[in-house]
C-alpha cells in the first residue's frame, strides 16, 4: 500500500509558509507572525479524515544562506547526475553546524521522499538570494510546485511567474488567507500529476475531502436545526409555595423568569456557534457578533435585530399557509375526505392570517402560574409564541456557518458578524419553508418534531444554506 504522500513547505522567512500548512492541514493552531523566523525547526501537520491520514505538511524554517549553501554544493558536485547525493552529503556534513541549521531542517523532510511546495510573496521583487533557493531544491530532484502568496499588495507576480517556470513544474498563485476550497483540491491534483505514486492517493483525498465538506454541511445543518428546536421550544419553570405565591408580584416573578429565559437563549446560541467552528476545526476563532438583543417588556427584539434578520409579513403569510393547510389536511382525514378540501383551506387561511398579522413584532412568551399541586405552584415563562423567533435565530446561524465554512485555517483576523441587508429566504423553494414554518409552529407548541419533521427541517436549512451562499456570491 502507498504511503501517505508528504509535502515540505519551504521558502524565505516571513513568506507565508505557515499560513499555506496551516490552511492545507485544517489546523488553525499553527503559529503564524508578522517577524521572521517564527519557525525555527520542522514539524508535520498530518490531515486526517475519520482517522486516515491523506497527506502530510512540513512546515520548515526559512532559507537563511541560501547563496553560501549552493557555493557548497557547486564546489563539491561533479556532474548533474550527483546533485542530490550531493545535498545530501552537505547535510550530513553541516548537522549542528550553527551557520546552517535552518537549511539541514528544511532539507531533510524532502531528502526523506517529501515534495516540495515552494512559496513567495508575489508582493516583493525577486532576487539572486531566491534564485539562490530555487536551484538548491531543483538539485534535490524532488517533484515540486510554486505558490505565489501574496502577502501585500501584489505588484511583482508576473515577474515571479516568469522566473518560477524556469525551476518549478507547476506554478499557482494562492492566497492561504483567502482561497476557496477548490484551490485547495486543484493543488493536491497538480502534484497528483507530479509524481506517479501520488496520483491514485492525492485523487482518493479530493475525493473524501469533497464529501467531508458535504457531510460537515449536513451535520451543520443538523445542529442548526436542534438549536431551533430547542430555542423555540424552551421554558422556564419554577416552584412556589403558596407563601411565595402571595409575596412575590406578578410582575417580579415575570422579571426573574425572563431574565433566565433571556440568558439561556443567549448561551444555547453560543453552544450552537462553538459546535459549528468545532465541526469545520476552527478552535482559535476571536467572534464579535451582537448578542440577542431584547427591546422592551413588550417586544422580543430590538428593531435593529428585527430589521436584519426577521422575515417579512409577506413570506410569514406564504408559509403559514403551507403550513397551516398541511395541519388542517387532519379534518380532511377525520371527515373521510368529505370536507372536499375545506380542512386544508381553513387551516391554511388561519395559518397565514396568524402568522401576518403578528409577523411585525415579535411578542414576548408570557408568564403563567399553574394550579396548586402537592402544596406547590408551578411558574412557567416560555416558550416563545411568534415564530419571528425562530426565523432570526436561523438566520444568524445559517449568517455564522457561512462565514466559518469558508473561512481558512490561515485567517487570524477577529470573525466579524454583520447582520444581513436582504431577506435571502425569500428565494427559498415553498417546500422548504413550508417544512421549517411548520416544525417553529410545532415547537412553540411544545410538541416534539417526530423523525419526518425533523429530515425535512433539516433538509429545508440546507436548502437555506445554498440561499445563503447563492447570494453572497452574487453579492460579491
């Protein structure tokens, strides 16, 4: 069986080398800083699927005497044919030889079967020193591709381009920050086309990384889809003595009750956010993104909150009719068919006419005190009625996944999360917000999603998540 291919990423100092084996590996725990010699030994970065490693990234200390190795090598070679028998006798001449010490870590991983991934910054002129470099990892006869990382403004790519063709088999340029997914799949091909033995194993990790990326989707949408349930369904209860009953006002008792209500949607939220960097390896993401922000005493939301991320009477309307109509469809079923529709129609009618003429203001769950029991009252707050509710909660979260699942282990600026200016569910398909108006309805009823309801909300935030997507491409 082939081994798992191993790719030596190497260069200049302060050229981005970390941050491609940091987004080639999903590992966003890599050191990456501004000064030079951030790395100063080697170390592996193994990408695994369900335990099976499909490739491995070296991250290497930088070139520092690039021109003084390749003097060496010069004067020690006798023909082309010796070149790499030759880098290797300098690094075994040269280990713990403190002029050199960067070079042997670098060189070894490659001397030991690695590839070799090249990186400069296409936003810096070239130089001898870089030619310097380039001839050293052309000697080691190791199959090798270039990658133009731009770190600043990209002013001198093409002249990289021109000189990285004269050593490099393949040259791409590639943005660890900034690449889609499908560069990534690219470069593995191209150095699948490299060498031979790569080829069948580097085509078997496009392969599985696809559908990791399709299956992270799903589970994040699964997890989205708990949250509402959740969120929607949530009440807060507490006990009282008839002491407690006579002491505490209506309206302290509420105040206690929302205030945890308000609390525990806010850190069910946050649950919801960490699970979904988790399942896309994100473990060092710095978010600011505005809690759920509550208005008064008589509106859920504050009018910014509402603004950005509520659906419009409209839509409730549309898919409180699908929704409605699919729970009337039970008078049909009782009648033997013999309400010729009516069922579905009514329900619908109500269903729509509800969810329009509330669909403008999100009203608060109210409080309730049940009736006396074993010496006890049970206060309830929750859950929450309107399924505006809902609608925002989904909202952020499909907002938030967007970002995560695209953002690129490299990245280490803060997760900004602005809210939305465009009520992108509106292009959703009828069967999906038939699916998601009817499982918040059933939720704020507190009646459980049976194993249908639950496929089919989930399958509707998908399709919400290829709406998202849709439209921040057009928008970009």
């Amino acid at each position: 069986m082939t081994s798992a291919p191993m790719f030596a990423v190497v260069g200049h100092p302060n050229k981005g080398k970390s941050s491609v084996v940091a987004t080639l590996s999903q590992n966003d725990a890599i050191a990456i800083a501004l000064e030079p010699g951030t790395t100063r030994t080697r170390q592996a970065y193994p990408l695994k699927v369900d335990g099976r490693t499909l490739y491995t990234l070296v991250d290497t200390p930088g070139f520092q005497r690039p021109r003084r190795v390749l003097q060496w090598l010069q004067a020690h070679s006798l023909s082309a044919s010796d070149h790499p028998d030759t880098v290797r006798a300098f690094v075994t001449q040269h280990q713990g030889d403190g002029r050199f010490v960067d070079e042997c870590e670098l060189l070894a991983p490659i001397l030991d079967g690695a590839g070799i991934i090249y990186v400069v910054d296409g936003s810096v002129p070239y130089s001898p020193e870089h030619e310097a470099e380039m001839t050293i990892l052309r000697w080691t006869g190791r199959p090798s591709l270039a990658l133009i990382n731009s770190i600043g403004p990209d002013g001198h790519s093409d002249t990289w381009q021109a000189a990285l063709g004269q050593f490099f088999q393949v040259v791409r340029k590639f943005d660890a920050v900034r690449a889609p997914f499908d560069q990534h799949l690219s470069l593995l091909k191209a150095f699948g086309q490299l060498e031979p033995d790569w080829e069948r194993p580097l085509e078997h990790a496009t392969r599985l990384l696809a559908e990791q990326r399709r299956q992270r989707q799903r589970h994040a949408a699964r997890l989205i889809a708990d949250a509402l349930e959740e969120l929607m369904s949530h009440q807060e209860t507490r006990s009282l003595t008839l002491n407690q009953v006579t002491s505490l006002s209506d309206e302290s008792l509420a105040d206690t009750l929302r205030e945890r209500w308000y609390e525990r949607q806010r850190q069910r939220e946050q649950t919801l956010r960490l699970r979904i960097e988790n399942l896309y390896q994100h473990q060092q993401i710095q978010r600011q993104e505005a809690e759920l922000e509550w208005a008064s005493d008589h509106d859920l939301f504050s009018e910014d909150t509402r603004k950005h991320w509520a659906v419009s009477r409209k839509y409730l309307a549309t898919a409180g009719f699908g929704a409605g109509a699919v729970g009337g469809a039970g008078i049909d079923a009782v009648t033997l068919g013999s309400s010729l529709g009516t069922g579905a129609l009514v329900g619908g009618i109500i269903g729509a006419a509800g969810s329009y003429f509330y669909g403008d203001r999100l009203v608060l769950p109210a409080l309730s005190i049940g009736p006396l029991k074993d010496g006890l009252k049970t206060a309830r707050f929750g859950p929450v009625q309107d399924a505006q509710f809902g609608y925002v909660v989904l909202g952020r979260a499909v907002d938030h996944w967007w970002h995560v699942s695209h953002r690129n282990h490299a990245g280490r600026d803060l997760l900004e999360l602005e809210p939305a200016d465009h009520h992108w569910l509106a292009t959703l398909d009828k069967t999906s917000r038939r699916a998601i108006q009817r499982a918040l309805d059933r939720c704020r009823k507190q009646k459980p999603l049976n194993h249908a309801q639950r496929e089919d909300l989930i399958a509707a935030i998908e399709h919400s998540m290829a709406a998202y997507s849709d439209w921040r491409l057009n928008r970009a």
